[in-house]
C-alpha cells in the first residue's frame, strides 16, 4: 500500500486537501499531527503538496480502519456523527451526521468543536427580530458542518456559502441526510463579497450571526465584509485562529468596530466572539 505522509494537518494544509483527491488520492486521514494520503500508485504530485515523503507499508482496510478509530464529538448540545454512529448519540443530545468525506469539516477538528460550542452558547432559537430564531451566516462551510449545527440549534434560516464547487453539492447532501430543509438551511457557491444576503422572508437585509472557521490572515481581509453582513448587534463567532496569530484578528476586528472580544484557546487553536457595534 502507497501512503505519502504529508506534514501538517487538514486544518493548516486545508488549501491543499483538493489538489491531494485531484492527484488521485483514494483517502486522506489525519494522525499524530500529519496527514496520511492514500494512492493505488506512485503519482506526480504539484508543488505545493511536495513536501511530503512515500512510505510502502503492508496493506490494510484503511477504511474499516478508519471507522474504527473515529468517535462521536459532542459539542454542547449537539453530538456530531457518522452516518453509522447513530444510535451512540446520547439521550437528549441534538444529532448532526455527517459523512466524512472530500469536504473538510467532519466536525471531529477542535476548531469545529469550538465553532459549535460557540454557537450553542449564543441561544440562536431566541436571537433575531422578534426572538424568532437568528438568522445565521457560515463563511467557508465545507461540509456545511456550522450552518448544519446552527439549524439544528434552533436557527431560524442558516446559508452556507463556499468558494470551492465540489464542498457545495455536500453540504447539501449533509441537510438532506439531517431533514433539514431549504426553508431551514440553503448552501451557494461564491465569496463572501459576491455572496446574495439570501433570506426565506422579504424584507432581510443582514445576519444576526456570522460563523466562520478560516484562518487568520483571511480573517484580517474579510472582517470588513464581516460588519457589512452582520445586523447592529449582531456577533462574528470566527475560529480556525492558530493562537500564537490572535492578535491579527483581534486588530482586524477592532479596526472594524467590533466589540466585546472573547476568546477560546485550547492547545494551539483559538476562537473570537465579537459583537457589531449598533
């Protein structure tokens, strides 16, 4: 069996993960701080992601392997799993499957789980005009793990947005898989500046909450795009932060008028909440 041992991990080397499965890679997975890169035959692999090494090793049902060793994340109230760990959801936990696959975000790296937590913590079902449910904003969305959770925790609508084409079609996949439906959760291709401000109800011009797991230097460049969404009062929950890089977002969101800074760090990640000053 071919497998290249790539430094890093699926949070750092995220740009990376699409140009591996390009390459042919028949299975990604994330141990002891690097990644392993499963390939039927030695391939030439494109600059970026040569840093890494080939090792044979004996043959082995990775995937069955794989199911094995992967656990449950529990989040606050919700409880993320694959779609075979259904029935390990504990009572009164909120259930989100996920099917780990091409599209990052299975829930299981600690920057989700933050993501989540946070989320949770904010109280969606009673945010919002009205107290009607808030109306939340993930950039980024992978596998539309942070839109998913926010409907589930009682979100009025949750739109996913996301640069790469082939996260899309699963996000949705994730919703249909959950019986969430378009009314309750909508994924789209685009950047944030591009993105519509898609809302099921006439009359919305702004989020209530914008969730996104990325890293610090984009954090720095979309904090005004961040505002510009977001209604007066509404709160930035922004993760994916290495924490020795905590300081540029922090400035990023000051320079655009943020308040109320929190943050989260355990190990080497950290989450911000923050909240738009109205």
């Amino acid at each position: 069996m071919l497998v290249y041992h790539l430094p890093g991990t699926f949070q750092t080397r995220e740009p990376d993960l699409d140009l591996l499965w390009e390459a042919g890679a028949t299975g990604l997975e994330e141990r002891a701080g690097a990644i392993r890169v499963y390939f039927s035959e030695r391939v030439l692999l494109p600059p970026a992601v040569a840093d890494g090494e080939w090792h044979e090793e004996p043959d082995q049902d990775w995937q069955a392997e794989f199911r094995r060793t992967l656990r449950p994340v529990r989040a606050g109230r919700v409880t993320i799993v694959a779609p075979w760990q259904r029935e390990e959801v504990e009572a009164g936990q909120l259930p989100l499957v996920i099917e780990p696959g091409m599209a990052f975000g299975t829930g299981h790296h600690v920057t989700t789980r933050l993501a989540v937590e946070a989320l949770d913590d904010l109280g969606l079902e009673t945010r919002g005009p009205g107290a009607a449910g808030a109306r939340v904003l993930d950039v980024g969305t992978g596998s539309g793990v942070l839109a998913l959770a926010a409907a589930r925790l009682g979100a009025r609508f949750a739109y996913g947005v996301d640069i790469d084409p082939l996260t899309v079609p699963i996000a949705r996949e994730n919703a249909e898989v959950n019986g969430l439906l378009p009314s309750q959760v909508r994924f789209e291709e685009g950047t944030l500046g591009l993105s519509p401000l898609t809302f099921p109800e006439e009359g919305v011009d702004a989020y209530d909450v914008v969730v996104a797991n990325l890293y610090a230097e984009l954090h720095d460049l979309l904090a005004a795009e961040y505002a510009e969404h977001l209604a007066p009062g509404g709160v930035a929950v922004l993760t994916g932060i290495l924490a020795d890089k905590l300081g540029l977002v922090r400035a990023a969101l000051a320079r655009e008028g943020f308040a109320e800074l929190r943050e989260t760090v355990e190990g080497d990640w950290a989450l911000l909440t923050a909240r738009r000053r109205g």
